[in-house]
C-alpha cells in the first residue's frame, strides 16, 4: 500500500498517519496538507525520520499540487477540512473552497490516476439533530444546518457521485465527535481543558444539554482502518463508540479530573443554529468486526493528563492568532454569561 493521507497534519490525520505505520508494516505513507492554523507538524514530530513516511505541504484544492502528492498512490485517505462549526459561520466561504472544491480535486485526480480506494472523512452533523431515542441510519436523508455540516455534506454527494458516474471506489465514514491529544484547543474537549488548566472561564453554551457521542480518536483511527480494507466501495460506514453524554456532563468531568474551581463554568449565549443531539446507528461498521475499545472516562482522563503533561505543545497556540479568535467568539458572550 502506497497511502496518501490529505489532512495529516491536523488532529485525526497525523493520529491516523501513527495509526497506520504501525498497522501495515509495508505502508508507505504520504502526508500532503496545507499547514493552516489547525494543521500543526510537531503533531508529526513522532514519525520523522521514518522511512515509510513522507510530507508535502500543498492545498488539496490546488490540483497541480494534488496531482503530484497522488501520482503512484494506490490508497487515498481525505481528512483535509476546515473542520469548526463556529468558524465557518464567520467564514463560510473558506470552508467551501476546501471541503467542497478540496474534495473534488482529490476525487477527480483519483479518478485519472487510477487509485484502488479513496475514503473520505466526513462527520455526524450532515445528518442534522437526531431527536431521542433515534440513531441516524447511513441512507438517512442530509440535514446539514451549519455552513460547516453543509460543506461536508456536499462533498459526500460528491463522492457518491463520482463513485457512480466515474467508478471510483469511494467509500465514507462518519463521525462522532472525537477527542484525544494534538486537538486544536477550539474543539469544546482541548479548549476546556486548557482553559480550566489556566483557570480560565468555561463557556458553556446556553443550559450544556446538547448531546453527543464521544469517540477516542485511536478508536475513531481503527474504525477508518477497517473501513479502508473491508468496506463495500460506495458505501457509507457511521463511526460511534456508544458513549452519548450531555456537554454539561463532560464540562463537570473535566472539571474534577482538572481540580478547578466550579465556579469557571459559565453559561453563554449560544451559537446559531446549533444541533440539540447527534446519534449514530453503527451496525454496518460492526458488521466488519470493528467494536471501540476506550471507555470514555478513561479517555477523558488520559487527554486531561496529555494536556496538563504538554503545556509546550498547546501554550504556543493559545498565545498566538488564537486569542482573536477567541476574543471574537467569547468575549462579548462572557460578558453576558450566568454562571
């Protein structure tokens, strides 16, 4: 296998690309990635030096540059996203041109360079809310509500297109919500967890009683890997480990396996258009043998320690363009928060 993984330079790419090293011991791995503000390459500092690993820093909506990042490989594996909800409600045209154009370049060169797989990593949230007991089924309709899930939901149609229209055996995974470490601390998990490691307030949006499922990103990574060797090409495989929790139930986790104060808990105006619940039915990816392996409160408190243990790897990004970014989302909310 000759691997090209778009994206692994962010959170679950470069988890994927340690994944995949020590998986398939004849895997040559081929990293092309933007290096945007999530895209970090001390994330991959661990595999330098290897002889099967390879980086190219190039935009996947570039197709010169992904053309050439493809040429001779056999698998494709596309994490590259603008991943935020709430950045792609201030920015949703970047959003696009990556998720959507990105997308298509890669699909389009995988079509002209004859690959024997390409999956694409998509998430839960182009299902829309999932109201209880429901869990979204794979062939349920797309219900994208923010630009971000809209984004994403495109570029699945796309990909089922071009499984159709060209051949290309595409297959697509969805996600629940992932945590571990090397998460850009804007993702609610790493930007809690700092924040109360800092004694800093913990926006909470709104009453905290949107539900999610939470899945340990090494089981999110084995999920993909089972996918990738035995899903049917031109289909859809939802990934969720079964541990739903309401966001307030988290907050108060990380609050005692971080020793704050109660009180940095505040409750914030909420973001627009905001989902109340995702839920997935993963019986077609259970199918292939794949079962989760992390219970959620051990994964909860090994990422709390990785955070508390690299101060060096996260302190850097919240001293730099990150506080605008955070002022923007947070300041005015604060100001008008309860605890």
């Amino acid at each position: 296998m000759r691997l090209l993984i778009a994206g692994g330079a962010g959170f679950i790419g470069s988890a994927f690309v340690r994944f995949a090293l020590r998986r398939w011991p004849e895997c040559e791995v081929i990293v092309l990635d933007k290096l945007t503000y999530a895209g970090n390459p001390r994330n991959l500092d661990s595999v330098e030096g290897e002889r099967r690993f390879h980086f190219v820093q190039g935009d996947i909506a570039d197709d010169a540059q992904a053309r050439s990042a493809m040429s001779g490989c056999s698998h494709v594996v596309n994490f590259a996203a603008e991943t935020h909800v709430d950045r792609s409600i201030l920015h949703p045209e970047v959003v696009v041109r990556t998720n959507v154009e990105g997308a298509r370049v890669l699909l389009h060169a995988a079509v002209d360079l004859d690959v024997e797989r390409y999956l694409q990593v998509s998430t839960d949230e182009v299902y829309g809310p999932i109201d209880a007991p429901r869990r979204a089924r794979e062939e349920d309709a797309l219900r994208p509500r923010s630009p971000y899930a809209a984004s994403k939901a495109a570029a699945d149609l796309m990909v089922g297109a071009y499984h159709a229209t060209y051949g290309l055996p595409a297959l697509i995974t969805r996600g629940a919500n992932t945590y571990g470490p090397f998460q850009y601390p804007e993702k609610m998990i790493p930007l809690f967890v700092t924040n109360a490691l800092d004694g800093l307030p913990l926006p909470v949006y709104t009453d905290g009683l949107q539900v999610r499922d939470w899945l340990a990103v090494d089981d999110h990574c084995s999920g993909i890997a089972a996918i990738l060797e035995h899903g049917t090409p031109g289909e859809i495989y939802n990934v969720e480990a079964g541990n739903e929790r309401a966001n307030m139930d988290v907050v108060e986790a990380i609050v005692e396996l971080a020793g704050c104060d109660r009180g940095l808990v505040r409750h914030v105006p909420d973001r627009p258009g905001h989902d109340r619940r995702y839920a997935l039915n993963t019986e077609k990816l259970r199918a292939l043998g794949w079962r989760p392996r992390v219970p959620f409160d051990t994964g909860l408190r090994d990422t709390v320690e990785w955070y508390r243990e690299h101060r060096a790897w996260w302190e850097p990004i919240k001293s730099g363009s990150f506080r605008d970014y955070y002022r923007h989302q947070y300041e005015q909310r604060l100001a008008e928060s309860v605890p």
